[in-house]
C-alpha cells in the first residue's frame, strides 16, 4: 500500500495485485504499463515482471493495518476484473474491505460487465457497503454500454472515470451515477483533450445533480496543464446516500 498518491482524487493506493492487458482505446498509453515496464528484469524490484498479471496475496490484509481512515484507490496498477484474477482472490479483496470499515475503498475497472455480475452475486439481497465505491472507465461515446452496467449493478456509490478522455461522450445517460471525474491523457503519447468535450460532461453532470471531478488537462507531464476549467478548479466528491436499487432506464 502507498502511503501517499499524486491522484488528486484518494489519499492512497492498495495493490493487491499488478499488471494488466488492454482492452480498448482507453488503454493505448496506459500510464501503469509505461511505470511497470521500465523495471522489468531488474532483479528483486516489486516490477521485476514488467506489467504481466500476478496476484500478491501477501498484500491482501493491508488495509486492516492501516488505522487512520483514507480513501484508497484499489489497483491503481492493475484491474480487479481482470479475466485472469480467480473469483476466490476478488472474494479476498472484498472480505478485507468489508472488515476495513472505516476506510473509503474506490474500485475503477474496464471490465464493467464481470463487475456487475461479480457484486449482484455477492450481494444479491441488499446493495455493496456504501464505503466500497464501485467505478468504470469510460474514455469516449463508444464505450457507454459500461455506464448501463453500472446502472445495473447493486451499489451504494457508483462513479464514471472518464479518463483519458480521447472523444466526445456524446449525451449520458447518468441515473444512478454519484460521481464523474473527467481527465486528459498523460505521458510522451498523450491524445489531446479537447475543452468542448469537459464542458459536455461537466454540463449533464449539473444538470443531473452528479458530483464533477475535473482532474487534470494531461499532455507530457500530467501535471503541466494544471486543472481549471473555466476559471474554477472542479473538486465535488459524491454524497454517500443511504444503501438503494436504482432502476435502470435504458439510453433514448
């Protein structure tokens, strides 16, 4: 577990496992690749592997440690629903964030559809713990099928992180959805971010009542573009709401 993190969204990461494969645009210049990679075959290093997929169960009761209460970002370096993570390790995962209460656990995966399966599962008769925030990334309009899956999924808190965003999102369909942040790529290849494509989300998100987090413009260094849009710097974090279903109502 870090104890401090540059993501201006948590207070810490937790890395029960690392490394991952691509599965759509979003993941071209993935930042944690780029990281795991330059250590691969340095012998003894936590990325001796690069960025292959490998569980450390060594890690697992981590958070249980930790006495003073953070936000905690799980697998900044890697996907919790990855294909190739057992569904006995995600149980793991999800015991100890149980037991860690007064932690805020903030789970982010591409794979929106084994998430929304894994947590109805889990939780077939009441919804996940409202400290256990359950987020997909979206990168641009094509990708919005991972919104319904979010919808459709027995959570207390769901979140959007529309980052990098390399496209328009077009119009959102946000019932259900308690927080979005919104940010531009980073890195020697990042993709430009387009103001007019912020605004478009910042705007639904208004209008809808949703918490709007505006991260950063991105570019080399992800900290060079600053992070105001507008004139105002865009730091909303949902309100935790009591444990409820929402009903999904399908995209016009």
């Amino acid at each position: 577990m870090a104890g401090t993190t540059s993501i201006e969204w948590t207070d810490a990461t937790w890395n029960p496992m690392t490394g991952c494969t691509k599965i759509s645009a979003g993941c071209d210049h993935c930042y944690a690749e780029r990281f795991s990679e330059r250590f691969r075959g340095v012998p003894g290093h936590p990325f001796e592997h690069g960025f292959d997929l490998l569980l450390r169960p060594e890690r697992l009761l981590q958070p249980l440690a930790w006495k003073t209460p953070k936000m905690i970002f799980v697998n900044s370096m890697s996907d919790l629903f990855h294909k190739g993570v057992p569904v006995a390790f995600v149980d793991q995962v999800f015991d100890t964030m149980e037991s860690a209460r007064w932690h805020t656990f903030q789970i982010l995966t591409k794979r929106s559809s084994r998430m929304r399966d894994y947590v109805n599962r889990r939780y077939a008769r009441s919804a996940a713990p409202e400290h256990v925030w359950l987020g997909t990334s979206v990168e641009d309009g094509s990708r919005r099928s991972r919104i319904r899956h979010m919808q459709d999924m027995n959570a207390a808190v769901r979140f959007l992180s529309v980052e990098p965003l390399i496209g328009p999102m077009g119009r959102m369909n946000l019932r259900g959805i308690d927080w979005v942040i919104v940010g531009g790529e980073s890195g020697p290849k990042a993709r430009p971010l387009h103001p007019d494509w912020v605004r478009e989300v910042r705007d639904q998100c208004h209008d809808e009542g949703v918490a709007f987090f505006f991260k950063q413009w991105g570019g080399i260094r992800p900290k060079a573009g600053g992070r105001s849009l507008d004139g105002k710097e865009w730091s909303q974090l949902p309100s935790v709401k009591p444990i409820r279903r929402e009903v999904f109502v399908p995209e016009e």
